[in-house]
C-alpha cells in the first residue's frame, strides 16, 4: 500500500501496486471461455504459426 501511494516510486511500480491491492481486496475479474467456438485449435495454431513466421492471413487455409 506504501508504494501504491509514494509520489516518488515509478509509475509502473504503483500501478502494480494499486493492483495487487484491488485483486487481494475485490478479486480478480472473472475470466469467461467460449465453449462453443467455431474454429478448431489446429486453425487457430495454423494461424499462429504463420503470424510468426511473418504471413499475416486471418484465414486458415484447407490444405491437407
């Protein structure tokens, strides 16, 4: 709490901070998963794969 309010501590440390305190005192946010998505992991690991390999295509591609 002491750093969450020192004016001189960095930005990024009372930031940190303020959330620490906000997540022990209020709870984190709850994190919701679709279960009913409509792309399978290996299209969006195919996506993944080509963002990293510098080929920006949103769409996966069928090619078996």
């Amino acid at each position: 709490c002491e750093v969450m309010t020192d004016g001189a501590a960095p930005p990024s440390a009372r930031v940190a901070a303020a959330t620490a305190v906000l997540d022990r005192g209020w709870g984190r946010a709850p994190q919701f998963i679709d279960m009913k998505a409509s792309v399978s992991f290996t299209d969006e690991f195919e996506i993944f794969v080509r963002r990293l390999a510098g080929q920006h295509s949103h769409e996966p591609t069928n090619e078996e």
